[in-house]
C-alpha cells in the first residue's frame, strides 16, 4: 500500500499562500475591532481597517468591483488579498 499522498483537502495539512501578508491583515483586523468594539457600522470598520493598512505602508484599495458581476469587495490588500 503506498502511503506517499499528499491530502490537499485537510486544512489542516494546507499553508498558507500569503503567510506573512494573512499575519499582517488579522494583526489589522484585531486593532480595528479593537479600536471601534463590536457595534460600528461596516463604514467605520471598514475606513479603520483601511486607515491603519496605509499607515503601515501596505497598499489598500476600498470597494473594487468585481468586473461586470456586481459585486465589489470591501477591502484589497496588496492586489492579493480580499477582506
């Protein structure tokens, strides 16, 4: 029987893609709620998150739309990340 298999379907198993750039953005995330507490709009989470990302120098875009879909995302991170 060969037991030499990679099981990509655990996460458990998985990495990270963007390892250091994920730390970076929950550090960002945890300071914004942090700074606001659990009852802010969307807007006030969203323009903090998005304050602190710039001054920490990593490049942020605000409400970029998803081509012809509808659909815009909140935050962009480093032209990687969605949150």
């Amino acid at each position: 029987m060969n037991t030499d298999y990679t099981d990509n379907t655990d996460p458990k198993k998985q990495g990270l893609i963007y390892e250091d750039l994920t730390y970076k953005i929950n550090g960002v995330l945890f300071n914004t709620h942090k700074e606001l507490g659990p009852y802010a709009r969307e807007k006030q989470y969203v323009d903090t998150a998005v304050r602190i990302f710039t001054e920490k120098g990593m490049g942020v875009e605000k409400e970029k739309r998803i081509g012809d879909s509808g659909n815009i995302l909140d935050i962009v991170v480093e032209n990687k990340s969605c949150a």
